[in-house]
C-alpha cells in the first residue's frame, strides 16, 4: 500500500453504505460485519481478520461525525480534480497556468482559518509541517441500541426492566492493548508513536494518512492477545439496569445517556436507547394520555338513567352517573384517572357507553319488551333515514 492509497480509500464502500447514510445506518452496518467477521467467530480465517480491520478502521472515520466532515471534505476536494491540480500542475481546474488561488490561503496555519481549520488532522501546514501526533486521541464510545417489552400498568405506573446488551468494548483478556497478557505493546517504528504518517503530495503540502503498519494506534503488537487477535477491541455482553418513566408510549425510544459502549482512550461512553414495546390491556385502552374503557349499560339503564360502577386502573372502582336517554356510543369523561404526563399531572378515564343486548330472554322479559314495542308504536328511528341518503 502506497502513502497515497489511504487518500482515496472508499470508507462508505467498505462498510457497504451510501455516501449520505445516516449515522445510525453506519453503525448498523458496522455491528453486522464487524460480527460477521471477527476472529473469535472465524478462527484461523485471514481473509476475515483483514476484514474486520478494514471495517473497523472504516468506521474509525465515518463513524465519527466529526472526523467523517473532514474524509468528506477531502474527498470532494480530490474528486474534483483537486489532487491534479497543485501549482507546478497546469493550476486548478485544469486551467494552465491559473495561479490566482493561493495555497496558503487554503491551508494555511490556525490563523488563517478556512480550509486549514477543517483540514487540521488531515493536513500539515505550509512547508509540510506536521500538526502534532493523534495517538491517544479520547474517543465516544457507540451508541447501544435494545427493546424491552412491558405490561400496560408498569407502562402508566414506571418500570424498572433488566436489559442484556452487547457492544464493542476493549477486550477484557488484554484490556485493550492487544497484546498477550504479560507482553506490552511497543512505540511503532514507522509512525513513531504519532499514528499518522506526513505523505508528499504534488510537492505544495503534506498530506497525513494513518499509519499503515499500526493502523492510527501508534503502538504494535508483537504478541498478539489471543481473543482480540491483537485488536483490543471485542464484543461485550452485559446487563444494564434501565429506568422506564411513567406514561411511556408504546414503541417509543429512550435514551439513557452514558449507559451505551465505554469509550476509548477516556473518552465518554455512548447512550443506550430503548425501544419500549407495550403489551395490550383486557380491559383498558389508551388515547393520547387518557385511558379508555367500554362499559356496558343495560336498556332500561341506557334510558331511565343509572349509576354505576366503573374500574380504574390505579386504584378502586368509581362511580359514574349515565344520565338519562344516553346512546350506545356516549363517552363519560372521569378526570385525573388515566396516565401521568411529563408535568406530574394525570390524564382522564374516557368511558364509552355500549348497550348490552341480551342473547335470550324469559317470556316474563319478552313480554315486556313486546309491550314497550307496542307502546312505542309511533316513534320511527329511521323516519328520514332514507330521505337524507338521496340528498
């Protein structure tokens, strides 16, 4: 591999995503080749362990919002022709002898601003003056994704569920040296430690690439761990204790801060988010933060009115008047009986009359019904029923 090669590395082609993939689509991609190829699952296989390289040196870089602004950067500036284009070169753009944009300007030092702030770790400075090494550099840990699924009540009341969750961490054999345990790794005689390596690029700057020897870490290994196969990285299984607040929602996503991936070299680590799924209730329902119930009434209850009985959720039983000539299909409102909302302040019990039609009746009740319909005789619900459809 040349000084060159590592410029025009297709990162995004590595991990098999589009140039415009969101963050959370690159760490999907990520977890699923760094699982399919790590050593520990394909002992023995070379062809992989050069592959989860690649992909974890990928994801290094594109992984990382910031460092992926300065890649794309640079890659925009060379797919435009950039690279060819340096004074000595026919000038920019292909234009010969154009010598109006200068250099310095574009890549100067920390005073002039622009291209050479964006470039910092990238780039060197005028005369191919190296900005300082990248070793050690703190690093976020990944963001943990996990689903846990709840009761209806723990979802109004809060919870506290128990997730098993697995991310990269650094190898717990070696404690992310890489190295064997009882070996140290050592300083990289390539690099010298800094991690990057300064390449001559038309003769106008420098440009640094990761060092191809100790891959950005600026150590090597020459007894490799034998779990993280020199790495000092792996998956980590663990089980994390999680607060779901009261009111949750139904597949909404929480995020714990600080409870996702420790970070690398002391930096913090990411954030854990739960997709909470919530199980169905027998009886109660849930609109927005009011609960729901059907309540059955009986005709006569329906129209002469009644006052009944209706559950809560949290609680015993409350009583709810049904005023007189109420339809099948009335909603009664019971304040401060349904879900907490952000403020502390609970939501309602919407309760939804239906009348209860018995399936068999005595000849007593049949009687009666018979002589209610004969004294109702000349009340006609659907009287303009028809009338009105034609309109």
């Amino acid at each position: 591999m040349t000084n060159t090669d590592w410029a025009t590395k297709d990162f995004y082609r590595t991990l098999g995503v589009s140039k415009d993939a969101s963050a959370a689509d690159i760490k999907k991609a990520y977890r699923k080749l760094a699982r399919e190829n790590h050593p520990d699952s394909k002992p023995g296989d070379k062809a992989a362990e050069e592959r989860f390289k690649a992909v974890a040196e990928a994801y290094d870089v594109v992984g990382d919002e910031e460092k992926r602004k300065q890649y794309d950067e640079m890659r925009s500036m060379f797919s435009g022709g950039f690279a060819g284009g340096f004074p000595g070169a026919g000038g920019f753009g292909g234009g010969a002898g154009r010598r109006d944009l200068n250099l310095d300007d574009l890549l100067g030092g920390a005073q002039a601003g622009g291209f050479g702030d964006v470039f910092g770790d990238l780039f060197g400075g005028a005369g191919g003056a190296r900005r300082g090494p990248t070793r050690g550099r703190a690093r976020r840990g990944t963001d943990v994704e996990a689903t846990a699924t709840i009761g209806f009540r723990e979802a109004v009341e809060g919870t506290t569920v128990s997730l098993r969750t697995s991310s990269e961490a650094p190898c717990p054999e070696c404690r992310g040296t890489g190295a064997k345990p009882g070996s140290m790794p050592h300083v990289c005689p390539e690099c010298e430690g800094a991690g990057m390596k300064a390449a001559s690029v038309g003769g106008a700057f420098t440009l640094n690439e990761t060092c191809p020897s100790c891959r950005g870490r600026g150590m090597v290994v020459d007894d490799p761990c034998p779990r993280c196969h020199g790495s000092g990285r792996g998956l980590s299984d663990r089980v994390v204790q999680a607060r779901v607040p009261a009111g949750v929602k139904d597949l909404q996503r929480i995020r714990l801060r600080g409870r996702g991936a420790p970070g690398e070299n002391g930096g913090p680590p990411g954030d854990l988010f739960v997709t909470v799924k919530v199980a169905a209730h027998p009886v109660f329902g849930r609109s927005g933060d009011n609960l729901t119930v059907s309540l059955p009434v009986s005709f006569d209850e329906a129209v002469l009115g009644a006052e009944v009985k209706v559950p809560t959720l949290s609680g015993a039983p409350v009583t709810v008047r049904v005023p007189p000539h109420t339809p099948s299909g009335r909603t009664l409102r019971v304040r401060g009986r349904g879900v907490p909302r952000r403020d502390g302040t609970p939501g309602d019990l919407l309760v939804t009359v239906e009348i209860d039609v018995p399936a068999a009746l005595s000849p007593e009740a049949r009687a009666a019904v018979e002589a209610y319909r004969a004294a109702t005789a000349d009340h006609d619900p659907r009287r303009d029923l028809v009338e009105r459809s034609s309109l």
